[in-house]
C-alpha cells in the first residue's frame, strides 16, 4: 500500500443523474475540477449523457451495475467494480455535484493498511458553468465560493476515500444516491475497529446545490445509532498530517470490547487497546479540527 494518500494514488468513481437541467450544469463543473487537478476518472452507470461525458473526461467507464429490487443502482456493486478495474491503490466514491479546488497529498504512514477517509463539504449554490481552463472564470467561482459558501454538518457525507482492496466496499443493499449512504460506510469502519481519518482541513470538496436542495439541508434525518464525520478517529491537519484522536479510539475500542457477539480474544484485544488511548485523552487534547473557512481556498 502507498505510503501517502495523494492525487495520483485515488481513482475517482462516480454514477451521474441523467445531464439534464441543473444537475447537467453541477456535474459538468464537478467531473472538470477532478480532470484540471489529475485525478483519474471512472464514470458508471447509463443515464443520459454519461455516455457522451465518460469520453471526453473519463478513463475508465462502466454502462451497467447490479440493481436492488426497486432497481436502484446497489453501491456495493459500484465499489466492487471500481477496485477491480482501478490501477491506483485507492479508490474514491463522490457525489457527481462535488467540486474538488486542490490536490491532495497525505502521509498515511503508520496507519493500518485497510480505514477510511471521510470529511465535511462546502454547500454553495450553482447554475452556471465554469471553465476550469479559464483564470478569470475560476476567479469568479472563487469568489462565489467565497461569498456563499457555508459547511456542512459532520451528520451528512459526499464522499469516502478507501483502499481499493478494503473490506468496506463490501455494503449490503444500500442504493446509489441514498441517503445517509456515507454514514453507512463510516459505521462499517467503526464496528470493523479501522481508522476512520477525516481530511477536511486538506480535502476541499465543494457540493454544488440547486436553491430548492439549499433549502432541505437539515431536513435529512440520518438514523441515531449510525456513526459520521464527528467520529473520526484520526484527523488531517492543514498541513496534510494525521493525528489520533485519543478520545474517540478509546470509545471506538470500549464499544468493540463490549460486543457479546465478537469473539473472545477480540474484546479482550480491544479491551487492551482502550486502556492507552483511555490514557492519552486525559494528557493530550484533541487536535483541532481546522475548519477551512471558504477563505483558505487556494487563489488560482
């Protein structure tokens, strides 16, 4: 596995609505930020217009995935598909409306080989197309960015970053633009006892939104019992470096040795496990997190 997770290591993967109206506005501004930036781009699924964008924009492109019974889209096959047909050594499922500003470049030495990669997002609206080629008309996203842009809550994800051969991919019966489809990955790590690190102080996504979809943010009720950004057990600085976050692991190990239908040499592992970071969350604090206010967005 890569030493660092960066821009060159993750393959993008994707499955866009049909490009039509506003959603053929956000998701072209999207797929044209992943291909400025170098990212290697994996286009799924038959809507109107993949085809035709998956050409010009994509390296890799796949028509047809399995459907649930409702015939939705299962994610599970969309991950499945995206690690067996990914030349990189991770893979990075997105929402088709995220914009991404910056490259990535994070050291995950030291980490175990399989965890997660989770953050917040950035809601602005948008009906308008940007030339990413163009400085002047990146220079007005910015600054539009700059003057509307407002984070998201930690309950709600956009994207997921893994390791293409990770157990993680492996999701049961959950659909393809589902809500809370992030939340379900994240409590698959934190049951599973992985790192779940959280990169938004150095993964800056953008989620382009329509003023009727501005006007729901809240109204989305994730389930209770599911885990999300806030329960990040390590945290990327600006600086692109991981710390723990002692509290968090200690929580995570004392659910997991609590677990009466886990075998009995894992709760005792975990058992074992809680008692350092039970420790270093009394002497260390947490490290920050560093909101990156729209104003930290690279000038380009």
């Amino acid at each position: 596995m890569a030493k660092s997770l960066g821009t060159g290591d993750i393959t993008l993967f994707t499955l866009p609505r049909a490009y039509l109206g506003q959603d053929a506005i956000v998701q072209e501004n999207a797929i044209r930020s992943w291909r400025r930036l170098g990212y290697t781009i994996h286009l799924m699924g038959n809507e109107y217009g993949v085809f035709e964008t998956a050409i010009e924009s994509a390296q890799q492109y796949t028509p047809e995935l399995a459907a649930s019974k409702n015939g939705k889209v299962l994610l599970n096959a969309a991950f499945e598909v995206a690690a067996e047909r990914a030349k990189t050594p991770y893979i990075a499922y997105l929402n088709p409306n995220i914009v991404l500003t910056q490259p990535i470049d994070v050291e995950v030495v030291g980490l175990p080989s399989d965890f997660v990669g989770v953050g917040r997002h950035w809601d602005i609206t948008v009906d308008f197309l940007v030339d990413f080629q163009n400085k002047k008309h990146l220079n007005n996203f910015r600054r539009h960015i700059l003057k509307s842009g407002a984070l998201h809550s930690a309950s709600d994800l956009s994207y997921v970053i893994m390791p293409r051969d990770s157990v993680l991919k492996k999701l049961n019966d959950v659909e393809v633009h589902q809500a809370g489809w992030g939340n379900v990955v994240v409590d698959m790590a934190w049951k599973l006892g992985l790192p779940i690190v959280e990169l938004t102080a150095c993964f800056h996504a953008i989620n382009q939104m329509t003023v009727d979809e501005k006007e729901k943010i809240g109204q989305v009720q994730m389930h209770p019992s599911l885990h999300d950004v806030s329960h990040a057990t390590y945290r990327a600085d600006s600086n692109q470096k991981i710390h723990p976050r002692h509290q968090q692991l200690a929580r995570m190990h004392y659910d997991l040795a609590k677990d009466a239908e886990a075998e009995v040499w894992a709760r005792a592992k975990h058992a074992i496990d809680f008692i350092p970071h039970f420790t270093y969350s009394h002497f260390y604090d947490d490290p920050p997190l560093e909101l990156p206010s729209v104003k930290s967005i690279p000038k380009v």
